[in-house]
C-alpha cells in the first residue's frame, strides 16, 4: 500500500511518500502504530486518536477504524481553513 504525505506534514516527515506491504486487509489504525514504532516523530505528528491529522482514501475522509488492502493508497494531511 502506498501513503502520501502532503503539506507541512511531509516536511516534517522528511518524505512525500513511503510504500508499505500488507498480506491481510488491515485496520487504519493498525498501519498508524506500525509507522509509530518505527519513528519517534510519528507519534508526536500523527498518531494520537483525536489527533489533527486527516487520513483520505480515493478524496474521501476516512476513520481510523477503516479497514485497507495492500492494493489501496490513503493520504495522511493536516485540515487546513480557508477563507
């Protein structure tokens, strides 16, 4: 599966993008801890459960609970106002 970082969150990331494998439909939140184990800075940017930033799935605002195949691409981003 593929995740997308965008905006500020990939500077902070030090990358737009990163590739990971999967062998079973998998929970958002799952994928999350995976990536927090990983890196300390993840967990201070991404992964706290009421945390800021969004997860998409093909344009469309997805729940942490969401389950993914290894097939799919999801795009982490923080909201952003508009005015």
């Amino acid at each position: 599966m593929k995740i997308n970082y965008v905006s500020w969150l990939a500077d902070e990331m030090g990358k737009h993008e990163e590739y990971l494998e999967i062998t079973e439909p998998t929970p958002i939140k799952f994928i999350l801890s995976q990536l927090e184990s990983r890196e300390e800075n993840y967990k201070s940017l991404l992964f706290k459960e009421d945390g800021i930033v969004r997860i998409s799935l093909n344009g469309v605002v997805i729940p942490r609970s969401h389950v993914i195949s290894n097939n799919e691409e999801i795009t982490l981003f923080a909201p952003m106002s508009g005015g």
